[in-house]
C-alpha cells in the first residue's frame, strides 16, 4: 500500500487543499482583471474575452470532461485493490486518448467558429470568430494536462493538485499581462491583437502546466513504479482499460454536457433574450460584459468550491465503496455538504453586499449602475452554482448516475424554456430566475434520492444552514452599519474606496466568524473543538 497522508484520509482535508489552490488561481484571475481591462479598455472586447471562455468551456466539457473524474475513479480503485501496474497503465492510455479528444475538439471549434461568431455578438464578428479560433488551440493541451491531474486527483495528492492549479494561472497571467503591455503599450498595436494574445495565454500556460506535472511525476512515479515491479498479480489489458474509462466517462461526460449548458444559454439564448426587453445597444453590451467577464472573475470565489470539493469526492467515495463502507460513505456526503455551506454561502452574501464597490474599485464599466444590478443578481445565482455540482458529483460518485442524468436533462429544459420569455419579461434578472428555477429543482431531487439510496439524514445540514443564517445576518446589520458612518467604498477616488471596502469587509467577516464560532458551526463543520484547553493544576 501507498502511503495515506492526513489529507489524504480526510475528505474534508482534501477538500480544503483542492479548493486552496483553485482559490488562489481565481483569485489571481480577478487580480489581473483590474489591468486588464485597463488596458484592453474596451467594453466589447472584455465581453468577447468573456463569451469566447463559455463557449471553449463548453466545447472542453463535451470533449473531456468525463474523463478525469473516470481517471480518477479508476486510479482510486485500483489502489485500493493494490493493483499499481493497471495505475500505471490507466495513465498511460488516459494521456493517449485526452490528446487524441483534444484535437477533435480543437479542429471542431475551429471549423465553426465563423458560425458561432455573429450568433454571439451584434458587431465585429470577424473579431469574435479569430478569438475562437486562438483560443481553440487550447483543446489540444488542456486535456493532457488535466489527464495528469485526474491521475493524482485519483491517488488523492490534492496538494499537487492544487498547486498545479495555481501555477498554469500564474502563468497564465503573467504571459497574458506581459504581452498584452508589450503590444498596446510598447510596440503601439491595436488592441485587438491584445485580445488575441490573451486568448492565447491559455494554450501556452497549459504547455507549461503539462511540464511542471510532468517533473513532479517523474519523481513520485518512482514509488508507484517499484511497488508495480514487486506485484505478480498481471495488469488489465489496455482495452479493458479503455472500455472501463469509457463506461465510467460518459454518465460524467453527459452529466457536464448538461450541467454545463449554461454557458450555452449565456452565449446565445441571454443576448436574445435580452434585445428583446431592452432597447439600448449600450446596455445590452454592459450586461454581457458584466455577465461573461466582470460577473464571471467574482462569482468564481464562491463557486471555486465546486470543482476543489468535486476533485476530493471522486477517490474518497470511491475508495468507501470499494471498501463497502457505507458509514463513511454517509459522513462524507454530510461533510461535503456542511463544509460547502459553511465557507461558500457568507463568501457570496458578501459579494451581493459589496457588489458595488467592487465593480466600482476593480473593473472598467461605462454604466457602475448596471453592472452592480447584474453582479448582484449572479451572485444569488452562485449559491446554487457551488452547491449543485457538488450534490450532482455525489450522485455520479455513489453510482446514481442514470437518476442524476435524467434530472440534468429536466434541469437543462426548464432553463432552455424558460430564460428567453423570462428575460424578454423581466430583463436579466429573468435569465436568473430561470436558472434558480432549474437548479433548486435539481439540487432538491438529487438530495432527496442520495438520501433514499443510503438512508442519509440531513438534520445536522440543516442545523448548520439555519445557524449559518443568523450569522449572514449579522454581518449585513455590521455592513449596513458601517455604511452609514462613511465606510461605504463608494466615494473618493478609486484607491480611497478600496480601503474603505476591505475595512468594511474586514469586521463585517469577523463579526461574521465570531457568531457562527459561538453558535458552534465550525466546531460541528470541522469535528474540531476550538476551546482553549487548560494548563495542569
């Protein structure tokens, strides 16, 4: 046997750790958005950078998606079995086929990117099409690399998990940042090319990614590789291999064509919607951009959650049912939920509290008033967005996937149905409606059937939720307070109000901390005591 880390035995821990190192991948994504949207200073252009990320994400998912959670499984349960040579090849034939995946989706997104162009934007199609196009190159080594990570998201090394994360954003931004300065600024390009070059940051940071996981596995495959010389037992064949990948694949690989349509929707159905409600082209532009770019980097804090406790729930219920250990099959399905809750729900309150100032202080806008209503209406719908693929994910991962598939469908229908009259009627806050329609539906069966498949109570969630409530509550009184005597982050210059805001944050987060800790939320999330033990008498 391998040797098993605290992280590691910890689906809470490897949660964390997951989330950590995509917390600070986003974060980063939001840090360099305040430069860059200087420098592109462009409201279409940060709203084409926007929409061409739904549309490349959706074309990744369809390709790839599936496949590293199968990965993952695979790994999980083979270690379990202490069958390292079938680990060892379940790698190599994973990297192999990502790579073929990638460049079918590569070539696609190419070939229709001259389609899809004037169905997403009014004006400068040619633009939006060439940003495609660069940033389809993506396709091809961003699913080498996450091969690679659903490998040692399967061995459960979440720490490099989550540090391969946050080094390809780094990357990513740093070459992004840098180029883009280079051309507006150096060699005094149009801006465009700025918007070409930044696309482009993704294929390149995702190469660099590839080699920095590729070091690191060089050195921990040494451990794996000699427990495989030792073990007699032979490896599965290369096309049980596949066959098993693909049957674990493709209920995930639906289930994100699914769950994901929303970009879809975003990309195509939003705008119709919404030229049918509003006739300023102006504000049509602002509330795309708001949504697909601004709305996109803060939502992304809150919902970072999803994918970190996503990545810890594959090999940690995999592992309890390999096991056949329902006991912990059902505390980890409690602490997933509880921990989610605990951290993602005042991370969003926050965001809809400071939605203002933050888009006032961070991004560039023609219209701070618009812009705050759309920030403020998605992070409503972030709450459902970092909770629902993490109860889907649990379906998928205890083996419930044609019940989970079936409702994504529902899910995907009511959304398709109903955010066209629903903005036409309402303006954009009906494209949201529509969505948390569509989601609380989906996140409300899935709990129920997880709760009927593994006799799963969830009293303590609800305990946590309602305790969880008083202390959302006082953190708006503290906010709202504060506001009133000028730490409002909405006056002064720029810099002035940052400050104001992050003080303002600041003690409404600590009054935030110090009554959940009294009411005992962290003690009952965490299983730890946090009493100050007493010294010996």
């Amino acid at each position: 046997m391998l040797k098993q880390s605290k992280v590691k035995n910890s689906i809470v821990l490897s949660g964390l750790v997951g989330t950590g190192g995509l917390f600070v991948a986003k974060l980063i994504g939001i840090v360099y958005a305040i430069p860059f949207s200087s420098i592109l200073g462009n409201v279409e252009y940060m709203g084409f950078y926007g929409q061409a990320y739904n549309i490349y994400s959706y074309v990744l998912n369809v390709f790839t998606a599936g496949f590293p959670f199968a990965i993952a499984t695979m790994v999980a349960k083979y270690t379990v079995l202490n069958d390292t040579k079938t680990v060892l090849l379940v790698k190599k034939v994973a990297i192999s086929m990502m790579m073929l995946m990638g460049f079918v989706g590569m070539v696609l997104m190419m070939a229709f990117s001259g389609v899809l162009a004037p169905l997403m934007v009014a004006n400068n199609a040619a633009i939006m099409a060439n940003v495609l196009r660069f940033l389809a190159i993506a396709l091809f080594f961003v699913p080498v690399l996450s091969a690679f990570r659903g490998y040692y998201q399967g061995l459960k090394e979440m720490e490099e998990y989550a540090f391969s994360q946050a080094f390809e954003q780094i990357f990513r931004v740093g070459f992004l940042l840098s180029a883009a300065c280079l051309i507006v600024y150096g060699l005094h390009i149009e801006r465009r090319w700025a918007l070409y070059t930044s696309v482009l940051s993704t294929s390149v940071a995702a190469v660099a990614g590839i080699l920095q996981i590729m070091h690191f596995d060089r050195k921990k495959s040494k451990e794996i590789v000699s427990a495989a010389k030792q073990q007699e037992k032979a490896s599965l064949q290369e096309k049980a291999i596949l066959k098993e990948l693909f049957i674990l694949a493709i209920p995930y690989l639906i289930s994100s064509i699914l769950g994901y349509s929303q970009s879809i929707f975003n990309g195509v159905l939003l705008p119709t919607g919404l030229k049918m409600h509003y006739t300023s082209t102006d504000m049509i532009s602002t509330i795309i951009s708001a949504t697909s770019y601004v709305g996109v980097k803060l939502t992304a804090i809150p919902m970072v959650l999803a994918p970190g406790f996503t990545a810890a729930i594959i090999p940690h219920i995999t592992t309890a049912l390999t096991q056949n250990n329902k006991k912990l099959v059902r505390k980890n399905v409690i602490d997933c939920l509880n921990v989610v809750l605990y951290i993602g729900l005042p991370v969003a309150f926050c965001l809809f509290v400071y939605s203002a100032p933050l888009n006032y202080t961070l991004f560039y806008t023609d219209d701070l008033a618009t812009s705050t209503m759309v920030i403020q209406w998605l992070t409503i719908e972030a709450i459902t967005g970092f909770v629902l693929p993490v109860v889907t994910n649990l379906m998928m991962a205890l083996k419930l996937q044609p019940k989970v598939l079936k409702r994504l469908a529902i899910n995907a229908v009511i959304k398709g149905v109903l955010m066209v009259p629903l903005t036409a009627l309402l303006g954009y806050g009906g494209a949201v409606i529509a969505s948390l329609i569509a989601d609380a539906y989906l996140i409300i069966s899935c709990l129920h059937q997880i709760s009927v498949a593994y006799h799963i109570s969830y009293n303590k969630v609800i305990a946590v939720v309602l305790r969880i409530g008083v202390g959302l509550l006082a953190l708006w009184l503290v906010a709202t307070g504060l506001n009133h005597i000028g730490l409002d982050g909405l006056s002064n210059g720029k810099l002035v109000c940052l400050v104001k805001m992050c003080i303002n944050g600041c003690i409404s987060m600590l009054v935030y901390v110090a009554v959940t800790v009294a009411l005992k939320i962290p003690q009952l999330v965490f299983h730890k005591s946090l009493s100050i033990p007493r010294g010996k008498k």
